[in-house]
C-alpha cells in the first residue's frame, strides 16, 4: 500500500469509498464523484468559516488501482492561531492499517505547518453532503473513533451550551400545528433567505416591547447540495436568553419553525444539541424527535 497527495479538484475519485464508510452515518447522502468533488471544495454556506482555511491537501492510500482510504486536511489560521485539521479521515471498518497509515502522514505533515494542535472532524468544517453538513465524527464510525483515541485524540473541554458532543433527533414524519403566541407581548419577526438556492432559509427573531429574547433559524440541508435525499429535509437551531427560559418561549420559536417549514412542503426536520444540555434534550424528545446518534469533535495537543 501507498500513500499519494492528489490534486483537490481531482479528488471525487474517492466517492465510491466515502459512500461506503459513510452509509451508517445519520443524515448523510450518497454522491457522485462530481457531487463528492465539489462538497470538498465547499466554502461553508451560510456561516463561510472554511475561509479560514489554508493548505488544504487530499490524501489517497492505495492497494494496486484501488483507494482504500482517505484523508483530507488543512491548517487553521483564525484568532492569531495555526492549528491543524483533519477533516476526514476514512477507511473501511478491519482496514486498521490503513487508518493509521493515513493518520500518521497526516499528522507529519500538519506538523511540520507549525501548529502544536490538531482538530479530527472540526465540526465548522464540514462537507454538505455529510451529516446535516457538520463536520462532526459520527459515533457510527466506532472504528475511526477508536483509531483517533488510541493515538491521543480526546474530547476538547466543553461548556453546557457548546458542541464538542452533538446528541442528534430527527423527525422523520412532521406533523405540527400553529402554535399560539405563549404571552401577549411577544412579537416574532420571520425573515426569509434565498440568496443561495431556491430552497428558503428562515430567520426568526422573538421580541419583547422591542427586545430580543430569543432566535431560530430553519434552512434545507438540500440548499448546499443536490446529493439525492438531501432536498427532503431541513435542519434548526434555537437560542433563548438565559434570564427568558422556563416560560416555553424556546417551545414556541421551536414549534413556529416546524411549521413555518411543514407549510413550504418539508415533513423531516432535524436538530442537535449537547448531550448535557438536558432542558433541550427533554423539549426534543417530548415534542416528538426521536435521538438518531451522536457525533463529536476530537483534539489532540502536542504540547
């Protein structure tokens, strides 16, 4: 077996392989090698954080004629900061070797970038196509996870409201109705986004006599890519003021958004949220998502 660096344009060739290691992975598509070469190359949509990105390299392991792992990386330049980043790694569950022939070149040359710290699956820079477009490490993948922790990698610290963990629900069959406004003061605006796709993001912001105390925001995983399936559902994220939680303020911008999407002809809607974020965890689960798997971001500091 060998290791080759291919040119990044060139790098669709590895679909088939990545369909493979991807099939268990919740909200995830199968693609072409078109569909696999542009999500590589994808700036990160709404949020553009892959802007900070440099070098980025894709490395092919072969047997013969045939690819039998991959890895992606890049270093990081934000806030005054170099550090290394795999964001992917992967190779068919039993091929162990080629996991950590893979790992181990990786990390040989993010090092020699310069950069005491390594991020596997930072989960800001993610391909479109793969779970909900998170670059997350998806706990389905145990043979990856084992590899990256056997060789150092950990979870980074966390706080309760941010995403080192990511506890994933889905919705497979949405059925809401409208809900009512939990207190009369209330007013929620809804702005609505369309500069990317055809397919609408939708902002909401939740007001008291002029002061917001609370978002959300709905967009379609399909509005990054056309990989079949992908058109089907959208994904949320919900943020209420600490002082406004307990008056079912969240619940409601939650359930607007729901239907808000079910009117525009979508019936899955998914989400996530720290595993210890439990508030969250039961307003999901009691609302009628059900948990599809969990997924993280791994660390590992040489210093």
């Amino acid at each position: 077996m060998e290791i080759e660096e291919v040119d990044i344009n060139e790098a669709g060739h590895a679909s088939g392989l990545y369909n493979q290691i991807a099939e268990p992975v919740p909200f995830s598509f199968p693609v072409d090698d078109d569909q696999f070469r542009m999500g590589i190359v994808w700036d990160g949509g709404d949020h553009g954080m892959h802007r900070y990105l440099r070098d980025q390299r894709v490395l092919h392991c072969r047997a013969g004629s045939s690819i039998v792992g991959f890895t992606h990386i890049a270093v990081e330049h934000r806030d005054e900061a170099r550090r290394g980043v795999i964001r992917f790694i992967g190779f068919l569950p039993g091929d162990r070797r080629v996991g950590q022939m893979l790992l181990d070149e990786a990390e040989r040359q993010l090092r020699s970038a310069d950069v005491d710290v390594i991020m596997a699956f930072a989960r800001d820079y993610g391909y479109p196509f793969h779970l909900k477009a998170t670059g997350d490490l998806s706990y389905s993948l145990s043979h990856i996870v084992g590899l990256l922790g056997s060789n150092g990698y950990s979870l980074p610290p966390h706080h309760r409201y941010t995403l080192s963990q990511e506890i994933h629900f889905d919705w497979p069959s949405l059925n809401v109705t409208r809900p009512e406004l939990p207190d009369e003061r209330l007013v929620v605006q809804i702005a609505r986004d369309e500069s990317i796709s055809d397919l609408p993001k939708l902002m909401f912001h939740l007001e008291l006599e002029g002061q917001k105390v609370g978002e959300s925001e709905t967009w379609p995983v399909g509005r990054w890519t056309t990989a079949h399936g992908a058109r089907e559902m959208f994904a949320m994220s919900i943020d209420i003021g600490d002082q406004w939680q307990g008056r079912g303020w969240g619940r409601y911008l939650l359930t607007r958004g729901l239907w808000e999407m079910q009117q525009l002809g979508y019936d899955r809607a998914v989400l996530g949220t720290n595993p210890e974020n439990y508030p969250a965890v039961s307003m999901y689960a009691n609302m009628g998502f059900t948990i599809d798997g969990m997924s993280c971001t791994m660390v590992k500091r040489f210093v």
